[in-house]
C-alpha cells in the first residue's frame, strides 16, 4: 500500500490545492509498518493534476489538511481514499492511521477559491 501527505517542512500541510510537496510512504501490508518513504515534488501542479499525480504514484491513501470538494471528488475517481482535517507531524499521522487511530475530520472542506477575494494575498486562513 502507499500512502501520501501533503507535506511541508515535516508537517501535514494544510492546503491540499498549493501542495508543492507530498510525502509518500510505502507500507508492507503484512506487518503494518512503514517499509519506505520518500517526498515528491508536485511541480507546481494545481488542484486539477494532483489527482493524476498522485495515481500515477501509486497511491492508495492521502492524508490532507483542508481539501475541496471539487478536489475530494477528482481523488475519488482517482481510487484515492482521502482523510482530509489531519494536522501535526506527517510520520507521526501515518504511524496513527497505521494503528487505526489517526486523528482527523472526515467533513473537513476547503472552499477557498469561492472566497478567495476575502483574504489578503490569497491566502485561506483555514486551509
């Protein structure tokens, strides 16, 4: 299995959308336990090529900070499973999810595009 987060600076980043980072991890189903691991640079692509992106890698499983539903939506075509509203240290969350104890929000959004006028610079104050 292969899992991803949206990474920055060893946290889970909290913009699924402006991720430039995600870090990628590769489980061995038979011991549950994190057996590789290694970040991927997004190059730049936006909230519609990462679904693409993150299938093309072979991932299975991506844990977020603040997603969209447009995003959750291109995700799930992808056959990528989503825990969007995690926060905190990127292993330490795959580590929790890997126990079954991941903290996270499954009814976490994103609509900062609809927005987006509302904040200075651009940026979401929630995502």
């Amino acid at each position: 299995m292969r899992i991803a987060v949206t990474y920055e600076n060893g946290m889970i980043g909290q913009h699924f959308g402006r991720a430039e980072h995600f870090k990628m991890y590769e489980i061995d189903n038979q011991t549950r336990t994190i057996s590789a691991s290694l970040v991927l640079d997004s190059n730049g692509a936006g909230h519609g090529a990462l679904a693409g992106f993150l299938k093309e890698a072979g991932i299975e499983i991506l844990i977020c900070g603040g997603i969209g539903m447009g995003a959750r939506a291109g995700l799930a075509q992808a056959g990528i499973e989503v825990f969007p509203g995690a926060s905190g240290n990127a292993d330490d969350a795959v580590e929790a999810f890997l126990k079954g104890n991941l903290a996270y929000n499954p009814d976490t959004d994103c609509n900062c595009h609809e927005h987006e006028h509302e904040h200075e610079h651009g940026e979401c104050s929630h995502c």
